[in-house]
C-alpha cells in the first residue's frame, strides 16, 4: 500500500478570478495549502509571510508578468497561459520554469506537476541543509584535527602477545618498511580494526604523532556527500558549497587515510575509489585540477568482501585492488591469553588496577570483543565495582549467567589446557544454542543478538557439531 503523497504550500498568480478559483478548488482537494494574487507585487507581499514552496503564475498580466514574478522566487514555478506559443515556453524554460501549461490546461496535470515540484522543492533544501552541516562540521574538522589527531594517536596501541598478534605485528613491521602500499584489515566488530591501522602509522612514521591520520566511516556518510568528504569540493560545485574545502585524501597529505566499513560502500563510490586507488589520484568535486595521493590507504571490513564480491555487492577488481596485504584481526574469544593484559590496560584509562581473577573472564566469548569488554570496564568503575586495591569485582554480563558444573561436563584429558577448552567449548555451545533457541533457530537473528558475523558463527556451529535448533554434546576428548 502506497504512503500519502505530501502537501505543499503553493501560491497561485493570476489575475483571471475563474482559474483561480479552479486552481484552488482542485489544489485546496488534494490537501494542499493554497493562497492566492491578482499580480505580482501582490504576490511578492504574500510570499514574505506565506513561503510558498510552489508558484503557479500566469504569464501575462498587469504591472509584471510571468517571467518577472518567477524570476523573484527561489521555488518550483509552474506557467499557465492562455497566450503560448513555443517562443514563451523556451523562454519560460530558460527563466527556470518548471513546467508550461496552456489554457485550457488539463487539471490532473497541473496537480502531478505540482506534487513533483513540490517534492522537488523539499529534497533541494533537505540537500542544503544536509551541505551547510557538512560545511560546519568540516570547519570544525579543519580548526581542531592538528589537536585531536595526535592526542588519540599518543595512547598506546595494539595490547597483548597472543601467537595471533604477535603474527600481525610481524607483518606490520615490513609494511611500515612500504608506507604507499596498502593494507585490507578485516574482523568482526569491535576488534580494533581501527586500532591497527593506527599501529602501522606509528611503526611507519618516526614522528607519527605529526603525521596526519584521518578516519573515514564509509556505512555513515550520506552518499550524495561521500565524494566530497573524500575528495573535497570548489566552492559554489554545489548547492550549499559555501566555500572551498580540502577533503580527507588531500589533508591527509602523506600519512594514512583509514576506510573503514567499506563493505557497505554504494557502488557508485566504489567505481570513484577504484580510479583512485589505480592512478593515486583524484580531484576535488567542481575542479578539473588533478592532485596527486601521497599517503597509504589502509581498508577494513567487518564482512566478508569476498563472500561480497560473489553476490556481487562488491566490485571484483576493487577488492583484488584492496587485497594486496589482508590482515585477519581474531575475534577476543580467540586471544583469550590476550584478556588478563588488555582488560589491566583499559582498566588503567579509568583509573582502575585490573580485574580480580582475570582468568574468569575467559569463561565468557565476549561477542561484542574489545568494545563490549572496554564497555564493562567503564561502567564498573561508573558504579564503582571495584575493591579496596581498584580491582574489578563485578560479574561477568547479565545475558550470559550459564552454570557450568562439574558433573554437567564430562572431562577426559591428560592436560590442564584440552581440559579447560572442553569446559569453553561446553560453554560456548550453551551461548549459542540460547540465542538460537530465542530466535526460533534462525542464525542470522541469532547472529544479530550476539553480535557476530553470521558465517562466523555458522563455522563456529559446525565446530561444535551444533544444529541450528539442537544443543551440541560436549566431546570427549581422546
């Protein structure tokens, strides 16, 4: 079922009473808000208090015709006139106008003609004030990047010695050897994608704390804005570009230029990103001026961009363009060895000493990982759950208060290690199989709630021998 179409305020200027009244009767029926004029200037004293979003102007009358009166509104205007002929309607074209109707005009195609203009009124403004935020925010941007920037970068970055990290800071090393090659990075979220990306700044740049990094969001720009806020703009390329403004890749200059989530980069754009990433080149949107790219790009993704490319969501030579260096960055229920030292660094940021009993939190996947832990850590010290030594106490989050027992676990090892992953495994089927049953078995609704990719927790659901609607047994270990 269709919506109900918009109203519009709309003026109509005519100094013939009959369609006037016709204009308004049919106009006034629809919903619409209508005034009217007997002339111009008459008109133009209405609109200081009225702002009409759509004019409808006869075009020839007393004291200003139809050309003068569209000429002194910034709104849709729509001609009707008993006198056409093609040289009025080039003319009125040329003014600006909308649409041109002649007398006797059909009403059903005055009434389209002013819904589209009217609808066309709104989205130019929508797009104006969408420009003039923008136009803010990136003054705002311009004035406080050189102080903001390098505080973030100065706190410390990528923490633990996880066989994983370790892995990776290995091939950061060499690619801080190359600062024009670029690097895809991709991980569920809440990993650190970002955090990485700022790693390889610091490692390729001596004095990276002077070195500009900027950070692109590609899922929150508005697409109709993405160009600029990449590229830049001349003032006056568009409606509400107020003044000229460098964009991302030009301020940058040779230091790093972070795309992040740019699975969900509309297609349009990716086609842009593409040239740009081939020639190492771009132009601000209004200029023909070519200015050369001399930082490193570093992309990341919490989806699957080759799972993308084959539903074809995503270009294939984009990603083959990106895919030079791709680096995995692994959920936390993966870098377990890694929580005792990460949660003592967040902990330190709020004045805290640590957790008590860091290896509990290895009992819990943290599906949210680092994000979901550091969010944990803040509201225990917010509720000061903490003891007298600003140790941690709180208990592990609500959702997942499972019980695991001795006796609900059948544990045969030799070692210490195999027998503390059957108890994690035993207690990340319990997790999983919860989330499926809420949601009826679907996967991808469980997925949502624990906040995971669903091919990731598909892989891991084979792992654990789990249907989609049955628990898993633990397996004896041989």
């Amino acid at each position: 079922m269709s919506s109900q179409a918009p109203y519009f305020r709309v003026l109509v200027v005519d100094d013939d009473e009959v369609v006037r009244k016709v204009l308004v009767s049919r106009l006034e029926r629809k919903g619409h808000s209508v005034r009217v004029a007997t002339s111009g200037p008459e008109a133009i004293e209405i609109q200081k208090e009225f702002d009409a979003e759509v004019l409808v102007s006869d075009l020839r009358m007393p004291e200003m015709n139809g050309f003068e009166v569209i000429s002194k509104f910034h709104v849709p205007a729509i001609i009707v006139t008993g006198h056409g002929d093609k040289e009025s309607a080039i003319r009125a074209v040329a003014a600006g106008a909308f649409a041109f109707f002649e007398k006797p005009f059909d009403l059903d195609a005055i009434e389209v003609s002013v819904q589209r203009a009217g609808e066309r009124h709104h989205m130019i403004k929508e797009r104006e004030q969408l420009l003039r935020r923008l136009d803010h925010l990136c003054r705002l941007q311009d004035r406080e990047l050189e102080t903001l920037r390098p505080l973030r970068l100065s706190e410390p970055r990528l923490v633990g010695n996880s066989k994983a990290l370790r892995e990776i800071r290995e091939v950061l090393q060499q690619l801080a050897k190359k600062p024009h090659s670029t690097l895809l990075i991709q991980g569920e979220t809440g990993t650190g994608k970002e955090v990485l990306a700022q790693e390889l700044h610091h490692l390729t740049y001596a004095d990276a704390d002077k070195v500009p990094f900027m950070a692109l969001n590609c899922a929150t720009v508005p697409q109709e804005l993405f160009e600029s806020e990449l590229f830049g703009h001349e003032k006056g390329s568009f409606s509400g570009a107020l003044a000229s403004r460098m964009g991302l890749a030009e301020a940058v200059q040779t230091g790093t230029l972070f795309l992040d989530e740019i699975g969900d980069m509309a297609p349009q754009h990716q086609t842009k990103l593409l040239r740009f990433l081939q020639e190492r080149r771009f132009r601000r949107v209004g200029s023909n001026k070519e200015i050369p790219f001399r930082g490193r790009i570093v992309a990341a993704s919490h989806k699957n961009l080759l799972e993308l490319v084959k539903k074809n969501l995503f270009r294939e030579d984009l990603y083959y363009r990106l895919n030079v260096i791709t680096l995995e960055l692994p959920p936390l229920r993966e870098r377990r060895d890694d929580l005792p030292t990460l949660s003592t660094h967040i902990a330190g940021r709020f004045e805290l000493h640590g957790v008590r009993d860091p290896e509990r939190l290895g009992y819990y996947p943290w599906p949210g990982n680092i994000r979901e832990l550091h969010n944990w850590i803040e509201r225990a010290s917010i509720l000061e759950e903490y003891d007298d030594s600003r140790l941690i106490v709180s208990p592990l989050p609500d959702h997942v208060a499972i019980e695991v027992k001795s006796e609900s676990v059948e544990v045969k090892s030799s070692s210490l290690s195999e027998m503390k992953q059957q108890v994690l495994d035993h207690f990340e089927s319990e997790w999983i199989s919860r989330a499926l049953d809420t949601h009826d078995g679907n996967i991808s609704a469980a997925a949502r709630e624990l906040g995971i990719d669903r091919k990731n927790l598909a892989r891991r659901m084979k792992e654990l021998s789990l249907g989609s609607n049955d628990k898993a047994p633990l397996k004896k270990a041989s």
